[in-house]
C-alpha cells in the first residue's frame, strides 16, 4: 500500500483535526465573553478572505469568457454551452480522477446517460434554427460554414465553451 493511497484518509483526519481546533478555539473566545455572533461574522470574514481569491479568479474567468462570447455569437449558443457545465464537470473529475466510472453500475450509467443528453441538447440548441430575438445581425451557422461567410460565431463559441469550462471547475 502506497503513501498516495492513503492521502483520502489522511486528508479526513486533517478536517477533524481542523474541526476540533476551530471548536477549541470558539469556546476560548466565547469563554472570554465574545459574543457568538460576533464569532460567527469574524469568522465568516476569515473564510472570506482564504476562498475569495480563488472563486473571484473562475467567477470572473466565466463571466469575461461567457459576456465575450454572448457578444461574438447568438443567445441560442449561450444557452446551448450552458448546458454544458455538468458533462464537462463530469469528464473533468473523471480525467483528475475524482470520478469513478463503473459500467455495470446503474449510478455511471444513470451519469453517461445524462452527459449524453446534456452535449445533445447543447447541440440541439445550437444548430437548430430559430427566430432572431433582439434583432440581432447573427447569421446562421449554415451560412458561416458552407457559404464562407466571416463573422466571428465560431470564435465566439469557442469563448462560450471555455466560459462553460471555467464554471465546471
């Protein structure tokens, strides 16, 4: 047995170790008259301060990806890749190895199914020809790839699955 093989197990020790100094440490201060609130919303601003960077990073990763890519190619194709946050979390923790995938099992197949049906519809959505909403001067995608007409949809889609692909993480 390997020392990676043991990190799950280390690393649940290490939360309940965490867990009892975050109880000794509120007792203390409470014991020492600090109101409990006062407790709660100090530390509420340290958990603040360790996380914020790293959600502001892919918060805003997304929003500037997805904005672009709303403004570059059509609603309907935002729409489309927001539908696929779940399979990319999906192929993400499996490719990092934080999903297990046992085919047999009716939970991974209920899983690929589901992937299956998420880039479906994301397809769907995108492809498929709608009415224009707010007068937008975006040509169908027909037109783009078989006419060789210029425009900027399939750079903007790209923007949009990379946006897609920030809200997973």
């Amino acid at each position: 047995m390997g020392w990676t093989e043991q990190i799950p197990t280390l690393s649940m020790i290490a939360c309940q170790f965490m867990y009892a100094a975050v109880i000794l440490i509120g007792k203390k201060a409470l014991s020492q008259d600090m109101s409990s609130m006062a407790f709660v919303v100090y530390r509420q601003c340290v958990a603040f301060l360790l996380l914020a960077p790293f959600v502001f990073t892919s918060v805003t990763l997304f929003q500037n990806l997805y904005f672009e890519g709303l403004n570059l190619a059509s609603s309907s194709a935002a729409s489309a890749m927001n539908n696929l946050v779940p399979s990319i979390t999906l192929i993400t923790a499996y490719t990092i190895g934080l999903e297990k995938l046992n085919l047999p099992s009716v939970r991974s197949v209920a899983k690929i199914i589901g992937t299956v049906l998420c880039v479906s519809g994301a397809v769907a959505i995108a492809l498929l020809k709608g009415p224009k909403l707010l007068n937008d001067e975006i040509q169908d995608i027909r037109d783009t790839f078989l006419l060789g007409v210029p425009n900027q949809w399939l750079l903007g889609c790209l923007f949009l699955f990379g946006g897609a692909c920030a809200w997973s993480l």
